[in-house]
C-alpha cells in the first residue's frame, strides 16, 4: 500500500450541502458519501497541489528541458530501449 503524503489517518466531521436528489440516488446505490467525497477531496487537492508545483517551478522545468535538448539525457548510452 502506498502512503498517501495528503492524508493523515485522522478523521474530523465536516458539514457539507449537497444536492438532495444526488444523495437520494447515492443512497439507494448503497453508496457511503464520506468515502466518496475524500477521494474526489483528495484527487482534487493532488491536481491544486500539481499544478502549484508546475507554477512554481515552470523556470526551472524550462531551463533543464533546454539542457536536455542542447545536452541529451545523462545516461542515455545507457539505456536499453
């Protein structure tokens, strides 16, 4: 199982206000909100927390993909495909 860098194994009660026909048709399926709602939370935050990164380091990406293409790969003679 990996770890999951965002979760932190504790729980806090939220309030959240959702459509009640959507809950209606989630709970004739059986299906637990909670769960749900994490992950959409989490998948969510993992694409925010993605995109800042990117955002934050857009210069640096650009330099060292510049350096790939006047260089190449460091250990391309290496590779076996």
């Amino acid at each position: 199982m990996r770890h999951d860098p965002i979760a932190s194994g504790k729980r806090k009660p939220v309030n959240l206000s959702l459509d009640t026909g959507v809950i209606a048709v989630a709970r004739e399926a059986g299906l637990n909100l909670s769960q749900i709602s994490e992950a959409a939370i989490s998948l969510e935050a993992r694409k925010a927390r993605d995109r800042k990164w990117k955002e934050d380091n857009r210069e640096w990406i650009a330099a060292h993909n510049r350096w790939v293409e006047t260089n190449g790969l460091p250990l391309e003679k290496y590779r076996l495909f």
